[in-house]
C-alpha cells in the first residue's frame, strides 16, 4: 500500500485514491464564519511557524536566531511544557494513516514522560500543540483519530493523548482526552464525509 501526500492541493492519497484528511473530516465541528480572514490567515500562519519551530528543535536542527518573533513566546511555552511535565518527543509531523477506515493526516507529536528509550513503544503519549485563544473541543476527537492511525500505520499504543494549548506569555495549559468514545464521534463524522461526497 503507497500513500502519498502533495502539499499544492493539500491531497491524500492512497493506492492512488483519494481519501480525506483529518482536520477535512472534522469540518463540520469548526465554525469560524465570525473570524475576520485576515486573522484566520495571521493564526494559519502563526501555527505553522511553531509547529516547523518545535519540528526542527526536536530534531535539533532549529537556529533560534531564525524564528519569528511572534512565534518565539508561543515556543518558549513548549520549552516550559517539556521542562515541568518531563516529556521527551520521539516523533514530530508524523504522517499517519488508516486503511481500514480510508483516511490519512499529520499528528502534530508523539513521545513519552520520563521513561527509557527502551519503554518509548509501550509508553507513548501523543499530543496535538495549538497556538490558540482556547481549545476547542472537537480536539480530542481529533487526537483520537490520529491515535487510531497511528496504531494502524506505525503500530504503536499510545497510553495517554492529549492537546497543549501555548499562550502568547510564553506559558502552557495541558488537556488530557480520556473519552473512550472520541473515536467513535469521529466515525460518525467520517460517515457523514463519505455520504456527502458520495451523493455529491
């Protein structure tokens, strides 16, 4: 099985098929028909720039001298986060994916607290960073469907998931997602996305 992903039309594939993305799937939960575009495009930007921050400083190849401004508080509260909670990122940007269930996207990291390297397969956390006002809470939704993916793509358990929201003051609030029945709200969506394309 080959998926691929082109970044000009944001497209999955897999065996060449088409297939939707997560955040895709979870449209129908996200209303930002009040927010001005030109401060969804600031966000979109903002977003992108501390994921690629965090991405390259996991993989120790990040320059800080190279960093946006406006993303560096954003940073330095990841910086806080690994410092206080202990946690040690294995993988960033990990694209994931289910052929089972025809779907495919990025999850933002996985990892663990504290425990060996020998432990990281048995002891993984997975987390979805957000550089927003609050969370919201079609997130554990979303990191449910990343966790199946990643299970099914990668074979690995993960333990605990949960979401890191970053603050402008450099600081961090964590949300833990314990719902069994997350996956299954996003099945519903799923469904929902396959009949509307379907009958399109």
């Amino acid at each position: 099985m080959t998926v691929t992903f082109t970044e000009e039309n944001h497209e999955y594939r897999m065996d060449g098929a088409v297939v939707p993305s997560v955040t895709e799937i979870l449209q129908p939960l996200s209303d930002f028909s009040r927010v001005p575009m030109e401060v969804l495009e600031y966000k979109r930007s903002l977003g992108k720039a501390v994921h690629k921050a965090i991405e390259l400083w996991e993989r120790q190849d990040l320059d800080i001298a190279d960093l946006d401004p406006a993303a560096l508080p954003y940073f330095d509260g990841w910086l806080k986060f690994k410092k206080e909670s202990g946690f040690r990122a294995v993988k960033s940007e990990l694209m994931v994916w289910s052929y089972q269930y025809r779907y495919a996207g990025p999850l933002d990291i996985i990892g663990h607290r504290g425990e060996t390297i020998g432990e990281v397969f048995s002891c993984t956390e997975l987390l979805d960073v957000k550089c927003v006002y609050s969370i919201a809470p079609e997130t554990a939704i979303q990191t449910a469907a990343y966790e199946t993916a990643l299970t099914e793509s990668a074979g690995l358990k993960v333990k605990k998931r949960g979401a890191v929201q970053l603050t402008p003051e450099g600081g961090f609030k964590y949300f833990p997602y314990r719902d069994k029945g997350d996956f299954n709200v996003f099945l519903s969506l799923l469904n929902i996305h396959n009949w509307r394309r379907n009958h399109a």
